[in-house]
C-alpha cells in the first residue's frame, strides 16, 4: 500500500528533515516511526526539504508499507511511536503513481513577524520578533510584484545545487494578525532559503531594487536572509 501521510512538526530540536549521521532529524523520526508500526517500508518521499529550525503544518510523504496497522489506524500507531514534536494530522492511502515530491504542483509557506516591543517566551522560536520600525505600506508593494515567473538566484545561497532560478509565484500577500505580520507565499516550488532571503529583503531594500533583483542578480545584491524559527511549510497542493 502506498500511504501518504500529512504531518505537522515544531522543528526547533530538529536539524532540518533529512537524515544526517548522529543527528536528530525529522525524516529520522518518521524512519523510526515506520520501522515500529511496519514490518517493510520503503521509498519515503517528501514535498519538501525543511532547514534546521523551520516548522511545517502541512508537510506530507508517501511510502510503500507492507503489513501492519491498516490506513484508518495508521495515524495513531504512527504518533504512539513519534516524538512529541512531530505528528501526524492525516493518513489516507494513495494512487501507486503518488509520489509527495513529484506530484506536487504547489507549496504554501508562511513567514511570520512578531511586532510586539518587547519580546514574547511563546514566540520564542516560533516567529521572528522584529520590534523595529517597519512600513507596511512598503511590503505589501514589494508583495505586489512577486506573483509571476521569476529568475530567484539572487534569493538561494550562491553555492547552490540549483541549476534552474525561475520560479513562478501564485500568490503572495502580507497579513496583519494581531501583534504579527504574516507572509503568505504559494509558488510552483522553491529554491533553498528563498523565502527567508525574500523576507529579508522586503525589509532592506525599497520595492523598485526587489523589481530589479527579480529580473537576475547575485546574491550578494539582496538582503539578509530571515531567521528559520519563523518560517513554515503551510500546505502543499496535488
């Protein structure tokens, strides 16, 4: 049975999702988890790669599972086995074809600002908390222009695998919620640490310099890169 499972994580004490040697990891856990609750498995695939430190509410990946708990008990025989920090909200099962990267067609992130002056223990990694000055009025501009196919390599690190720069943005809109400013962003895929670079960025530069990033430049040309506690893979849509 291929499974496709939905899952939430607070990725503070997690060094990103994929597995590394000695570390803790988020594909880690779930490996684990499978192991406990499936006699096989194999082929875990995932949406996408979370950084140390960045959340997901909607992460999913998809295996191949033989035996075990059937699809309606998957999801609490999985969280009996995983850590506190990590979950999972659905399990259904799949079409063969179904793969979590492959047939994505589109992820949602949110990057979130804590505007309060002084600094919240309950935000403590789980926003970024920016007491400072900030024009709304400007980043909901620099928001305005991002939709649309783009050339992002000034938004990636420069030592980068990506061969490929353009992506294409559905939609991208600055939220006020409380004391928090939320960025919701969906694109067709993302290159590494690019919305964090693009958070950074609307803050440092005017909404013409980010028009004229989007056109091509380095990486050097942009802003600082936004800390990971803030982000969060929201959804992803097939």
């Amino acid at each position: 049975m291929r499974l496709r499972l939905t899952l939430e994580y607070d990725g503070t004490g997690f060094r990103g999702w994929a597995v590394q040697p000695e570390l803790r990891t988020v594909e880690g856990a779930v490996q684990e988890a499978l192991t406990r609750v499936y006699p096989g498995w194999s082929g875990l695939a995932v949406a996408g790669r979370t950084d140390t430190g960045v959340h997901a509410l909607g992460q999913v990946v998809s295996a191949d599972v033989h035996g075990g708990a059937p699809v309606d008990r998957a999801a609490a025989a999985l969280n009996a086995e995983l850590p506190d920090d990590v979950a999972v909200s659905a399990a259904e099962e799949a079409a063969p074809d179904f793969h979590a990267r492959h047939s994505a067609q589109a992820r949602s992130y949110r990057y979130r600002i804590y505007r309060r002056s002084q600094r919240s223990p309950f935000e403590s990694r789980r926003s970024w908390w920016y007491p400072y000055p900030l024009d709304e009025d400007k980043l909901a501009e620099a928001a305005d222009l991002l939709p649309g196919e783009h050339d992002f390599r000034a938004f990636t690190p420069t030592e980068t695998q990506h061969r490929v720069f353009t992506r294409t943005i559905e939609s991208a809109v600055w939220h006020r919620r409380g004391e928090a400013l939320e960025l919701e962003l969906t694109a067709n895929s993302f290159l590494r640490h690019m919305v964090r670079a693009l958070v950074g960025t609307m803050i440092d530069v005017p909404p013409p310099e980010l028009a004229r990033l989007l056109a091509g430049g380095t990486r050097d040309d942009a802003g600082t890169t936004a800390p990971a506690w803030g982000l969060y893979l929201v959804s992803v849509r097939y």
